[in-house]
C-alpha cells in the first residue's frame, strides 16, 4: 500500500446551507470500548497527517483532551485552522441549557479549539448512564423526546453559534417527525445529521428528507462497525462486508469490501466517518473514496443491498413506558 499522503484538496466536498464547506470522508473517534484514548489521538494525528481534514468526536467518547492534542500538533506542523473540520457532540445528560453550554464549552477546552465547525445534540432524549453499561441497563429518570425541552436545549447551541463559538448545528440519531418540528421552531436550522449509514441500512426516506431540506447526511457506521461492543450487538445483525453483492464488487474492483462501502457512501452523497486505528485501514479508507468509483450499475446493485437493519437501537436511552427500542424510532411516521 502507498504511504504517500493524499493531498486533502482532492478529496471531494460538500457545501452546506452555509456556503461552508465539508470533505466527503472524515474519520470516526468512538473506541467502542476496546480502544482508548492515546491510541485514538496517535491515530487521528496520523489520519491528519495523512490528509483527513474531518475529525468526528463527542463528549461521551473520552478523549477529546488526546485528539485535542493531535490536532494541535497538526496546527503546529502547518495545517491551518480554516482547513479542518472538528465535530463535537453534546451527550444525553447535558440536555438542561446550562449544562449543554458548559459541555460545549469543555469541549473546546480539550479540544484546544475557539470554535467548533458543527455541534450535535448526539441523543434527543434526556438520560444519564455509567459508561460501558449493558443493553440491560436502563436510568430510571430516562424521559422520551419533548420537544419544548428539546428546543430549550436548541436555543442554547443557537446561543453558541451567535458567540461565534460554534459554525454549524445538528441533530444526530434523529426522525423525520423530529426534524420536521425543528425545522419549523429552529431560529438556527441544523445543517448536517449524523445518522446511522451503512449498505444494509440504509435510511432511504430520512436520507432524502435531509436532501430535500438542505440537511447533509454524515453516515456513522460506515462499515457497519464490525468492532461495536457487545450491547450493540443482536442476532438479527447483517454483516455488510459479507452481502454478496458487496463481495462480487470488491472482487470486480480488485479492493476489499470495506472500500466497496465506502465508494458507495460517498457517491450516494452521504459523509462516512469510518473509525480506524490501523494506519494501514485509515490510509486505504480513504484512498477508496478518491479513485476507481463504481459504476451506475454498481450503484443500482448497492440499493439491493438494504435490509433495514439498524445496529445502533439505543435500546438503552428507553424510558420506563416503553416497550421497544422502536418507540425511539417514531417508526410509524409520529411522535409519541
Ligand atoms: N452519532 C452517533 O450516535 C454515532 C454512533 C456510532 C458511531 N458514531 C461515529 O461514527 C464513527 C464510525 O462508526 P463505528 O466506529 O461504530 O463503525 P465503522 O466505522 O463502521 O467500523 C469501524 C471498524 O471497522 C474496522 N475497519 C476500519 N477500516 C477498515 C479497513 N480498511 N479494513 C477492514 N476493517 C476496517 C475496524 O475494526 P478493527 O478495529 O476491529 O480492525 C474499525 O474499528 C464512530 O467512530 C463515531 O465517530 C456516531
């Protein structure tokens, strides 16, 4: 494999409602228990310096403080602010507006950033959890999405945009029915949502109500996330690399399956945010998105693919009403 750093102003972008714009392919930080945080910041430092420009982090992920170190390195090395993209997330137990400010404004600190390009709400439901908790678990003050309080803790992060703290705004593990009323009560419309987004589920009528609404889809899960911990894990689960039009793909592009994922991603218009410590899977990852696309055949063949199977169902955030991890899904067009 080429060890040749990729030149970032090749990699294809998308301009947001804002003008701004993001690169097609960023990479993911969630160590999904196994990797910690030194070995996430060594490996966004060398994505970095491979030529990655979008870094997608979160509060809950535990090592901002690390990536903020990776990302200082690279400013001292050369790269200019304007040129990075970093994404952070606002978790669940900071949803009362104070504390989603001092969330944000933590992680700015660790990050060692005066502004943060895009700010997620990362659940739109209120809980609290010990980190690494099983599917089991479940907080006995966990609440369903209200969309007062929601827009209560929107117009704090509207708040922060105004400050010039924050570019961008958006939601994550999001609806159409919720995203319909933030459209309408937003002062300050999210510009991306970060949703699951993977062959095998592949969100076909939220993707295109993003399209439609000037929303940019950032995939999360890009390779269905072999390595996920176990209470995102079910029987149900597909494997993506494994659908055999993925594989007959790979063997006719001479690449692996995860790279099949990956073209397909981005040629869908979608942002992937593939995580990888292994400088060997982030270098290639994103040398898959930069040459020998598949074709329009191909394309039609990935659609096939779909089997709406969500991995991340978050069954964890229900409430105690709930039933099924569905009703976090508003599956049936409505909220609850
Ligand atoms: N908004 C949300 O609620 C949310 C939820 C989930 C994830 N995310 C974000 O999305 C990112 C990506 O999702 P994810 O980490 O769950 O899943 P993923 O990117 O689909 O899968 C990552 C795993 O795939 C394997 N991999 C990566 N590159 C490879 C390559 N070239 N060849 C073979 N295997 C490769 C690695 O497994 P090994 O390490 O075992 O080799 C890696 O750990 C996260 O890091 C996070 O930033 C957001």
């Amino acid at each position: 494999m080429s060890i040749t750093p990729i030149d970032p102003a090749k990699v294809p972008r998308h301009v947001l409602a804002d003008g701004s714009t993001l690169p097609a392919i960023g990479i993911g930080t969630f160590g999904s228990d196994r990797y910690g945080p030194d070995e996430i910041g060594a490996a966004v430092l060398g994505a970095l310096r491979y030529g990655y420009r979008l870094v997608d982090c979160a509060s809950v992920y535990g090592n901002e403080d690390t990536i903020g170190r990776a990302l200082a390195t690279c400013l001292d090395e050369g790269v200019r602010r304007p040129d990075l993209r970093v994404m952070s997330k606002v978790w669940n137990d900071a949803h009362d507006p104070d504390r989603a400010i001092a969330s944000t404004m933590t992680s700015l600190d660790k990050l060692g950033l005066d502004y943060l390009d895009v700010l997620y709400v990362h659940w739109p439901f209120p809980n609290s959890h010990a980190p690494g908790v099983g599917a089991d678990s479940r907080d006995p003050a966990a609440r369903p999405y209200h969309h007062d309080e929601f827009m209560r803790l929107w117009r704090a992060l509207e708040s922060l945009v105004d400050q010039g703290l924050v570019r961008a705004l958006g939601t994550s593990n999001t609806t159409i029915p919720k995203l319909e009323r933030l459209l309408s009560d937003a002062r300050v419309a999210p510009q991306v949502n970060e949703m699951e987004l993977h062959p095998c589920f592949q969100q076909g009528r939220l993707f295109q109500f993003c399209l439609d609404h000037a929303i940019q889809p950032i995939g999360y899960c890009p390779l269905g996330s072999p390595s996920r911990p176990q209470r995102d894990r079910t029987p149900t689960d597909l494997s993506d690399v494994d659908q055999p039009v993925v594989r007959d793909i790979a063997a006719a592009h001479g690449c692996h399956p995860v790279a099949v994922c990956l073209k397909w991603a981005v040629q869908r218009g979608q942002v992937p945010i593939p995580f990888a410590v292994k400088a060997a899977q982030y270098q290639s990852n994103i040398q898959a998105v930069m040459n020998d696309p598949l074709t329009r055949e191909e394309m039609e063949a990935m659609a096939s693919v779909e089997r709406n199977n969500r991995l991340v169902k978050g069954q964890v955030f229900l409430w105690d009403t709930a039933t099924s991890w569905l009703d976090l899904w508003d599956v049936d067009g409505n909220l609850p």
